[in-house]
C-alpha cells in the first residue's frame, strides 16, 4: 500500500492514495488552515469506522442478512497532552433492514471487533480502548 501527501498551501495537503484517490486535508484557521478539508486524526478516526463498517456489511450480506442501512457513529477521546493520541474510541453501530437477526448482527461486530478490522485492532494494541455497541432498526 502507497500513499502521498503533499502539502499545498498554509496547513492544507493533499493526500492521494495508492488507487488514485485523493483528499483534501487542512487544519483550522489559528494554525493558518483554511478549513477546506478533515484534520489527519479526524481521517484516522474515519478510517477506522470505514474498515470496521465495510467488515459488518460484508459479514452480514455473507450471512444473507437483508440490510437496507447500515453506519458506525464514532466518538473519540485524545490525550491532553503532546502526542494528543487517541485514549477510547466508541463505535455504535446502527444496521436497518428487514427481519435482521439480532445475532447475526452482534457476531458481525465481534468479528470486525476481534478477527477483521485491522484498524481498530491496530489501534487497541496501541492502548486505545475502543468499544462497539450496536443496534437494529426495521426498515419501513
């Protein structure tokens, strides 16, 4: 895996990923930014919910779960002292469809808690405590 980031202009970059995506990142006014884009631990914390969403999806289509919906909201605390690293991190998933079993679905945060989500693992072996809570909603 291969990234960029390339500065642009006062605390703005662009990161470009290995697959040919790019993203603006920029930091808030009293640092010189000009808020055009997430902050670097903002785009940790994103990537983190993204690799443990796409794990509870694909586990619960594999389970032929019929999912209409389906994010993480996520809620960090960070040190408050340099380095500001994350110290907890909440995920709490929310997963709409139709007739989903309850089981399938908290097997499907374990999993992505325990075996697959290579972010969040690497971040709780670093000493982030992070926990998962979920919960179903039936699709109208």
């Amino acid at each position: 895996m291969k990234a960029r980031v390339k500065w642009s202009e006062n605390a703005s970059f662009i990161a470009e990923s290995g697959s040919g995506h790019a993203v603006v990142i920029d930091g808030p006014p009293e640092i010189g930014g000009r808020n055009l884009g997430p902050r670097p631990m903002e785009l940790v914390l994103m990537g983190v919910g993204a690799c443990s969403s796409v794990d509870v999806h694909l586990i619960l289509k594999k389970a032929r779960q019929k999912v209409t919906d389906c994010w993480v909201e996520l809620e960090a605390e960070r040190a408050e002292t340099e380095p500001k690293v994350f110290t907890a991190i909440r995920m709490h998933f929310v997963v709409t469809g139709r007739g989903l079993s309850e089981n399938h679905v908290r097997r499907a945060v374990e999993l992505s808690a325990e075996k697959y989500c290579s972010a969040s693992i690497m971040l709780s072996r670093g000493g982030v405590a992070i926990s998962h809570s979920y919960e179903i909603r039936e699709a109208e």
